[in-house]
C-alpha cells in the first residue's frame, strides 16, 4: 500500500492558517507543522549528527525519531479536491 501523503510546514509561512489551508486543499493532504525555532537548519542538523555516529552503522532514520513529533495543523476541505 502507498503511504498517503502528508505535508510539513515549517518556518514562517507556517504559523499563517490561512497558507496551510490552500497547501492542504491544493495537494489533498492534511498540513503539519512542528514548533522548532530555526527550522530551516534542522534538517542539517540532523545530518550532522548521522555523520557523528556514520562509523555506528546508525540510520539516518534513526537520528530523525529525535525530532519533536509533528503536530496536526488543518486537513483538506471536504470537496477541495473537486475544485
């Protein structure tokens, strides 16, 4: 089975409802976001530590179980996807 798709939003435009709306109805997906200053580097961050512990045989994946767990921001307007 295919995964369904989901979105995460991060940095500015996230903390806007109304952006998060038109991202959820335009790709049919619910929108989370995480509550992480700096967001941008985060994902460099990460690989940075992947590259620490690369000699461990530790997973990029993971690393990532670390970050703070998305939180559910909107979900897609019922018939969005009609339109």
């Amino acid at each position: 089975a295919v995964p369904r798709t989901r979105i995460l939003a991060t940095g500015g435009a996230s903390h806007n409802r109304e952006i998060l709306q038109v991202l959820s109805d335009v790709f049919n997906a619910p929108v989370y976001t995480i509550n992480t200053a700096n967001s941008a580097c985060l994902g460099s961050a990460y690989r940075a530590i992947h590259g620490l512990v690369a000699e461990t045989n530790v997973s990029l994946a993971d690393v990532v179980k670390l970050a703070p767990e998305p939180r559910l921001a909107v979900t897609p307007t019922a018939g969005a996807e009609e339109v």
